[in-house]
C-alpha cells in the first residue's frame, strides 16, 4: 500500500515488536498498535497508506484463507468455551440475515480478488474506520498529525445495510463436540 512493500502478519508483528492488533467488524476497522511516542506521525503514516491504497494480490488469499480456516474452527468448534460464546452472541444479536459472525468457511473460500478490492476501494476508508491512540499523547498534537494523516482519503461509502435478523437462529440446545479438550474423554 502507498508505495511499501507487501508484507504479511510476521512483517506486520515484526515491525510493532511492543504490539499491535486490528479487527474488522461488521461495518468498521480498529487498529491499534503500542510504539513510542515519537513514532506517532510515521505510524498514522503507515496506516492511512494502507487505508489509501491497500491492494490485495492472489497471494494474500492463499495465505489468508487456510489461516481463517483455523480461525472458523477454532470460533465455532475447537474450542468449546469460544463456540459457547460465539453461538450464545450470535443468538442474542444476530448478524445480517444469512450472515455468521466471523463468516462462512464456503463464502469465503469462492469469493473473487475483484470482489474484495472493490469492497476495500468503497468501504475501507476513514468513515469505516476506528483508530485508537492511548498513552503519553498531546490530544491537539494527535489530532492535527491524524488530520494530515487521513483528511486526504475519500471518507468512502457505508457498507450496504442488510435488514438484521431479528430472530435467533439457534433456539434451544446447541451441542458443541470438541477434540483435544483437557479433561474431555
């Protein structure tokens, strides 16, 4: 993005060695990574070069996919306690209408490279967008380097709304089978 090189997780973690995270929701994006102080305008930097032009190649989905494959298991299967958790959030407040959070392992596997840098050009942008700051920060000094930072990049559109499911799609009990659990026979 922005004229860097492609990189993958293990780049991304190396370059952060105190920290860092980024979630994607439903209709938003939350990066959040931990660096000194004097980082701040090379980090909004970095980001708002990935907001602005983030391009998606074949190889970042045969990279992506298996890994959220293991993801998708782990949310719904692997782990009893998060697919407890997962499934009972889901219940109380159901994504859109055909929709699971953390998506579906199928979707996701046929979806097309155009398909997802349309979506990036349209909706990943500032308006989509959460960038957490906490710290030994001057709040005006922040806001004016965020404002240099991201003014520049179309604001972007709001995903499209779906009509949210109102009713839980799982009623009654749901059996969770896992393997490997400690203490499972």
């Amino acid at each position: 993005a922005g004229g860097r090189p492609a990189g993958d997780i293990d780049s991304g973690l190396g370059a952060c060695p105190e920290g860092w995270n980024a979630q994607t929701g439903e209709e938003d994006t939350g990066i959040a990574t931990v660096f000194p102080r004097a980082k701040l305008k090379e980090e909004l930097a970095d980001a708002a070069a990935r907001m602005a032009d983030l391009q998606v190649t074949p190889a970042d989905l045969e990279r992506e996919i298996p890994r959220l494959e293991v993801e998708l298991t782990n949310m719904y299967k692997a782990v009893p306690s998060l697919a407890a958790q997962n499934i009972a959030a889901q219940s109380v407040h159901p994504p859109y209408t055909g929709a699971r959070y953390g998506g579906v392992l199928e979707q996701i596997q046929g979806i097309s490279l155009d398909t997802i840098q349309a979506r990036l050009d349209t909706v990943y942008k500032p308006n989509n967008a959460t960038l957490v700051l906490a710290g030994d920060l001057e709040a005006a000094e922040a806001k004016a380097l965020i404002d240099e930072a991201f003014g520049p990049i179309p604001a972007g559109e709001a995903p499209a709304s779906a009509e949210r499911a109102r009713e839980s799609k799982n009623s009654g009990t749901v059996e969770l089978n896992a393997t490997g659990v400690p203490g499972s026979a």
